[in-house]
C-alpha cells in the first residue's frame, strides 16, 4: 500500500507542475521536481527513484549521508538544502553535487578551504530571505547582489541561481510577493554579467505553495510531505534559526 501512495502522491504532483505551468505559459520541462526526504527512510526514496525521480534533497548531514550510501547506485542527484554549519562542510561534501543555502561568508570560505584541499569545485545556490523573517536564514534580499559579487571570486565555488524557503502563511499575496522577489533578483543579478555566476536556477516553492512559485519562475520545487507523508519533526527541527542544531 505504501508504494502505491507514494507513487500516487508523485503523479498528483507532477500534475499540479504541469498544470501550473501550463497557467503560466511555461513548459513544464523547466521546472525539476526535487524530493525533500528529510527524515523519509531510504526505502520509500527507492520507490520514487525506480518511478524516475533523480533529485533529492536533504537537510541533516549525518542523516543524508546514510541514506547516500544505500542508494547511491540508483545514480540520482543530491543536494544539500538544509542550514549549513561549518563544521559538517566535510560531510556534506562527501555526497552533495550543489549546496542551496549558501548564505554568509564564513560559509564561503570553509566550503572554499575544504574545496582546494580536494581539488575540485562545487555548484551552489545563494539563499535568500526573502520573507525577511527572523527565523529564517539566507542574506538580506538588498545585500544579495553584494554577496554574489563576493562569493564570484572564489574559484571553486559555482553560482547557478537563488533559492528561498516561501512565507509560511494562508495570505497567497504575501507568499507570492516573496517568489516575485527572488524572480525580480535573479534578472538583477544576472543583467550584471558578473564572470562565472549563472542565474539558471531558482529554487523555491514546495508542497502548499509550489502553484506560485512555478508562476513566479521556478525551476526547481522542493516536495516532501505531499509525496511521502507528514513529518515526524515540526518545521522548525529544519527552518527556524533558535532551534538546537544537531
């Protein structure tokens, strides 16, 4: 029963991508679903990788690493898209192709230092707040750009676009405003022509909201609960900045 769910929950989705993007002029091949599967056991994310899933997304880098190991062979794509403490770089470099929650300096250059010392480079996504919300991470929309033009210069760091977690509220105008802002950066950004930064991608939206932010201009919608159930952890164990991060 529970692989049926899941894979009903898959199809639901993808159909409200389409649907979205269909309503906003959009093809929906522009927008890639990646499976938030936070706290979600390795063998539920088997059943989406074998219906044709091949992007995940984790928050807790012990927890990922695990699941990493056991389905690595199914060749998906992993990214990081929790809060990044400095001292998991390492571990989260060990399975992670793009990190999304780039969002402070001291970030930049841990993730920079462990990069040479491999010898290689890494995409990356800045976060940022776009719902200005204290407990929330990601740099201030207005200092965006300045970060950007920091982060450029270090060589093994790629920039390929924005990412932003959606205000969590009823008032659609309110949550969509923030989208429209991230929109609105990324066209700011890229007009710059700043050498080696791409603005390809915005990552935003998820289960509630992904509608909007598809509207807004997404490439990528982060989906958990809507294909593999409620969580066991509040937002909060994830999101809010006064949590106690493990």
């Amino acid at each position: 029963m529970e692989r049926e769910t899941i894979l009903a929950n898959l199809g639901h989705i993808h159909r409200r991508i389409e649907r979205a993007c269909r309503q906003a002029g959009r093809s929906s091949q522009n927008v890639r679903l990646l499976l938030a599967t936070k706290t979600v056991p390795a063998e539920k994310i088997q059943i989406a990788l074998e219906a044709g899933e091949t992007l995940i997304g984790e928050n807790k880098a012990q927890e990922a690493q695990g699941k990493f190991e056991t389905l690595r062979e199914a060749g998906a794509e992993w990214h990081f898209i929790g809060h990044l403490q400095t001292n998991k770089v390492k571990d989260v470099l060990k399975f992670a192709t793009l990190v999304q929650s780039v969002d402070r300096m001291e970030l930049v250059e841990k993730l920079d230092q462990r990069l040479q010392f491999e010898g290689r480079s890494l995409d990356i996504l800045v976060q940022v707040n776009t719902s200005y919300e204290e407990s929330k991470f990601g740099i201030a929309p207005e200092k965006a750009l300045a970060f950007v033009r920091e982060v450029a210069r270090y060589d093994t760091l790629r920039i390929k676009g924005l990412m932003t977690i959606g205000l969590l509220s009823s008032e659609g105008d309110q949550v969509r405003k923030g989208f429209r802002l991230l929109s609105s950066l990324r066209e700011q950004i890229a007009l710059k022509g700043i050498p080696g930064v791409e603005m390809r991608e915005l990552s935003m939206g998820m289960s509630a909201d992904l509608e909007m932010a598809v509207a807004e201009g997404a490439t990528m919608v982060r989906v958990g609960t809507a294909i593999f159930g409620p969580r066991r952890y509040p937002d909060s164990y994830y999101w809010n900045e006064q949590a106690v991060v493990k």
